[in-house]
C-alpha cells in the first residue's frame, strides 16, 4: 500500500518560509525595526556574556535569585536606557559594562554567595551601565517599540541561556562546567576593560 | 490607503512614524488593522498587560474580559475617528503600559489583586483599552478605509484577548506563574524605552 503523504510537510515548509519571505521585505534600514533590536544584544560580545553570566549567577544562587535577577534586570536596564534617552551621562559606561562580566564572571567562577540584597544591588547596578548603553544607541530611525521589545526579549532569552547552562550543576561535571563558564565570562569581561582602560 | 498627489506624498513618511497610522500589508484595510495590532503593538502590550493582571487577580471576571477588551476598544476607536484629528497621546499610553507592567511583575507581592479590588480593576478593563482605542481611531481616522481597518484591529484584540485566556487558564504552575512577572517585566522595560524615545522624538 502506498504511504499517503501527510498534510504537515508542505505546511511545515510553508511556515518556516514564509517569515522568510516577509522579513526579506520588512526592514530595509538595518538600524531600525525588530530585528535590529533583536540583534543588538546578541551581537555586542560584552554584553553577551554578561547578560548570560547573570543567568549563570542566578542559577549558582539558586531560589529566589534563580528568577529575582532576570526578572529585575530589563526594568533596570531600560531605565539606564531612559537615562540616555533623556540625555543624561553616565560617565564610566564602557568600565562599568566590562566591569559586569568581569565582576559576575568571577561571582560564578567562585561561586560566590552574596546576601540576596547585595547580589540584585550588584546586577542592578551593572544593568544601568547596559541599559545606558543601549539607550544612546538607539538609533533615530528605528521603530522605538519594536526596537526595545526585541531588545528586551533577546535580554531576557540570554539570560534564560545562561539559567540553562546553570541548570548543568545538577549533572555530574556540571559544577565545574558552570565555573569554567563563568571563569571565561570574566577573561571577556577583563579583555574588555583593559580595551575600556587603554 | 489613498493614493495621489500630495496625499501619496505624505504616506510614505507617515508609514514610518512610530504609534502612527497603518502599515500596508496588501491585505486591505481590514487586514492592515490587524496587522496594526502586532505592527504599532502598544496595544497589544496593554492587552497583554490587562490579561495577565486579570490572570493574577484571580478574579471571576475573566469571561467578562474577553468582551470588554475588544469592545472598549472598538468604542474608543469609533469615538477616536469622530474626533477625526490625532491626538498627542503616545506619552501617557507608554506611561500606562510601564505602569502596568510594573503592576504584573509586582502583582503577587504585593498581593494587588486583593488589594485593588475588583471594582478599580474591572474600571481599568475597561477605560484603558477605551483611551488606547480613543488614540488608535484617532491615529486612522485622515486614512481612507479607517472604518474597516479598526474593525480588523478590534477583531485581531478580541482573539488574541481570548486565546490567552484560554491558553492562560488558572491556576498556574509556579514556573508559568513566574513565567508570566518576567513577560511583566518586559513590558514595563519597554514602556520605558519608549517614554524615553518619545521624550527624545516628541510626536
């Protein structure tokens, strides 16, 4: 008997180029729009690791920073960014982002356990420096809704990345993974600085 | 969308303006109003903001949300496109969502549901998306096909309203529950890059 083809194929192909099609179309100007926004996080190694670190971070902690942290850290970053926006300096910005992969970095490499408190007040002063940045450049042409959201969800994903590869410490081999991870997350933080200092 | 002269002149840098207008899908005016949704989404943050509040409350009004919110909307646009001229509310509307995200990612703490009581919410249920609609019908109302495009846009609102109460449906596991305060989270972060947008580019 032959196999009839199930309907899920051509709909599968479909749907996935479909998007395709469309974003080919959606945003010309590569500083404007969702995908701009989306990529910016992702494409900036300091902030890269240092939004992956604070997921690692919360996940060496455990409960409830395991959520506490990335929950309180697109509101804070997007107040730094409502800093820029409103034309105020922070002086020390590009220190202050490689001082967060640096800083979180060692915090997972040695598995430091601050007080809760300290710990959100540490993130939370890092994402300002993030969010400062990330303000100043958003670009004029972009669409400013479309541009934060994918801002903040590709913030909010690399911190879900990093909750993940937390996750690893319950493996056997995980713990030191996770350090290794964090210990590298630091290297790029301290490369950044001496570039920021030099 | 009209087409000629100085009005086409004028279409094509509106098109880009943030919170403004319709972007053409080619699907008519209909289907640009529910492109609209998810193309000018600051109404699909409130709606979404509206949800998940309702979600937290855990209040017997959920069905009831379903209907408000799409229809509140839809009055508010009708009166918008009788006012016929835009008008400058984009910065109160990205407070509001910013507000209330703030009010989802703190919800639970501070226990708001049983603090706001259920009259204070069902008011907001039901006068935001009417000041939302209000400022979106007023955004169409210079475009041709205004009417049916609001319509689109009321119908994409009243499904998208009720898929995720459908989809959302209490009670919650802890890690939707917290799933949920982060998306809260997201929203007011946005609402506050755009309020420093629109203070940097007033409209």
């Amino acid at each position: 008997m032959q196999r009839r083809l199930s309907p899920l194929p051509p709909a599968l192909v479909a749907a996935v180029l479909a998007p395709a099609a469309a974003w080919a179309h959606a945003d010309h100007h590569p500083g404007g729009g969702f995908v701009a926004g989306f990529l910016h996080p992702i494409t900036g190694l300091d902030h890269l690791v240092a939004m992956v670190a604070v997921g690692l971070w919360g996940a060496v902690l455990g409960p409830p920073a395991l959520w506490l942290l990335p929950l309180a850290f697109p509101p804070v970053m997007a107040l730094g960014g409502l800093l820029a926006l409103l034309g105020m300096p922070l002086p020390g910005g590009e220190v202050g982002i490689a001082l967060s992969g640096l800083v979180i970095g060692l915090m997972v490499l040695f598995e430091l356990r601050p007080p809760l408190w300290l710990a959100a007040l540490i993130v939370a002063t890092f994402a300002v420096f993030h969010g400062h940045a990330h303000g100043a450049e958003l670009p004029a042409g972009a669409h400013p809704l479309h541009y934060s959201l994918a801002f903040v969800i590709a913030t909010g994903l690399l911190h879900l990345v990093g909750i993940l590869l937390g996750e690893a410490r319950r493996w056997p081999g995980g713990r030191a993974l996770v350090r290794l991870a964090g210990a590298g997350v630091a290297l790029v933080g301290l490369w950044f600085l001496v570039r920021a200092l030099g | 969308m009209s087409g000629s002269g100085p009005t086409a002149m004028l279409w094509s840098p509106l098109g880009s303006l943030p919170l403004a207008h319709l972007v053409p899908t080619g699907l008519g005016p209909w289907g640009d109003g529910m492109a609209r949704l998810v193309l000018q989404p600051l109404d699909l943050l409130l709606l979404l903001a509206l949800v998940l509040l309702a979600l937290q409350s855990g209040r017997p009004w959920l069905d009831r949300l379903a209907l408000m919110l799409p229809l509140g909307w839809l009055v508010g646009g009708l009166g918008g496109l009788i006012v016929g001229v835009e008008l400058p509310l984009a910065l109160p509307c990205a407070a509001i969502v910013t507000a209330m995200g703030v009010l989802v990612t703190l919800g639970p703490v501070l226990r708001l549901g049983e603090r706001l009581g259920e009259r204070l919410l069902l008011t907001a249920a039901a006068g935001l998306p009417l000041l939302f609609g209000l400022v979106a019908g007023s955004s169409l109302a210079g475009h041709g096909g205004a009417l049916p495009a609001l319509l689109g846009e009321a119908v994409a609102i009243a499904v998208v309203t009720a898929l995720l109460l459908m989809a959302l449906d209490p009670p919650h596991p802890r890690w939707l529950a917290l799933g949920l305060r982060v998306v809260g989270s997201w929203i007011a972060a946005s609402g506050l890059l755009m309020l420093g947008w629109l203070s940097r580019h007033p409209l």
